[in-house]
C-alpha cells in the first residue's frame, strides 16, 4: 500500500473525524479508502447501465438458433484447446 499526502481546510478534517468517529472507522484513511470503494463501485454501476443502455437501443433483440449455440460452443472448445499447457 502505498501514501498520498492530501491538503484539507480545516473544516474538512474536522468532517472527517466526525465521520470516523460516528461510524465506527479504525482511523481517516479507513474513511477515506471506503469513500472511493463506493465511488469505485458507482462507476462500474453506471458503465454496466451504459452498456445495458447501448445493447437497449441498438435494435430489435434476434432469437438464438442451434447454429449459433455450436458456433459458440465450437468457438469455445478451439480457446480451450489451445491454453491447455503441450505435454
């Protein structure tokens, strides 16, 4: 793990301590650290929504056939193959 330095106004700190107080974190960088998780987490958030967005909009859905699936499935089993290790 590494350490970055972080400037604060005073009232600032005084929030965070606050914070780590109240809710039961061992120390500010605990605080800190669980701030991005959840920014972290609400990015992903809106990047899947994106995409679900995006496969929403591009069209009218097309049903599986069975040429599909064994294309899939053949595709599948040539990846398979070739990552297993020579002997």
């Amino acid at each position: 793990m590494t350490t970055m330095n972080i400037s604060l106004s005073d009232e600032m700190k005084a929030f965070i301590e606050t914070q780590v107080s109240q809710d039961g974190f061992a120390s500010a960088s605990e605080y800190l650290r669980c701030l991005i998780r959840d920014a972290q987490k609400r990015q992903a958030k809106q990047a899947l929504e994106s995409k679900f967005r995006e496969a929403l909009e591009s069209g009218p859905a097309t049903p599986m056939t069975r040429k599909d699936w064994d294309s899939i499935e053949q595709e599948a089993m040539k990846r398979w193959t070739n990552e297993q290790p020579s002997q």
